[in-house]
C-alpha cells in the first residue's frame, strides 16, 4: 500500500508506484499488507522520483508524528490560501469606509 499527500494534506492511497501521481511521489508512506513494520510509530517513506537501476526506490524512515506534522502543515497552507481576507473593521463612524 502506498500513501502520498496532496497539496491539501489529504491522503491518497495506491496499489502501485506508477499510480502515485507526480505531485505525490517525493514523499510515499509504504506499507506491506502482511507486516506491522512500518505501522506504528515509525514509518517508511519511499522517494518515487528516483528510480534505481535496479527497479527499486530509496526508503527511509520517519516517525509518524513527522508524517502527521507534514499533513498539518498542508491543511493549514490549503486554508490560508483559500480562506477568503478578513473584513474590513469599520471605521470612527460605525461603517466601513466611512
């Protein structure tokens, strides 16, 4: 199984690596369905941008609160971007503008 985040810190989650969509292949959380390696409170992060010549990807590991970190970090980015400005404070006459 293979677990990649979009830029909205969604996950995404993909049977095989050519699933994984460019956007999502720097950072692909990998887990084998039959291991609890990898599962708890570390993690294996696999970089799909770099295929070795032998087929395989490089993986590291990472604590699952620095996966959990990286998913906030994006949500929080996705809703400053989208979150509409805040409204102008009315002025000394009780409107704005005014």
């Amino acid at each position: 199984m293979l677990t990649w985040i979009d830029e909205k810190g969604d996950t995404h989650v993909e049977l095989r690596p050519a699933d994984v969509p460019a956007e999502g292949r720097a950072m692909v959380r990998a887990m084998l369905s039959d291991r609890t390696e990898g599962t708890r409170d570390v993690f294996y992060v696999a970089d799909l941008t770099q295929k070795r010549p032998d087929g395989t990807y490089a993986v590291r590991t990472m604590p699952r609160r620095e996966w959990e970190s990286l998913l906030e970090k994006r949500r929080a980015e996705h809703v400053a971007k989208t979150a509409p400005p805040p409204a102008a404070a009315p002025g000394p006459g009780g409107s704005a503008g005014g």
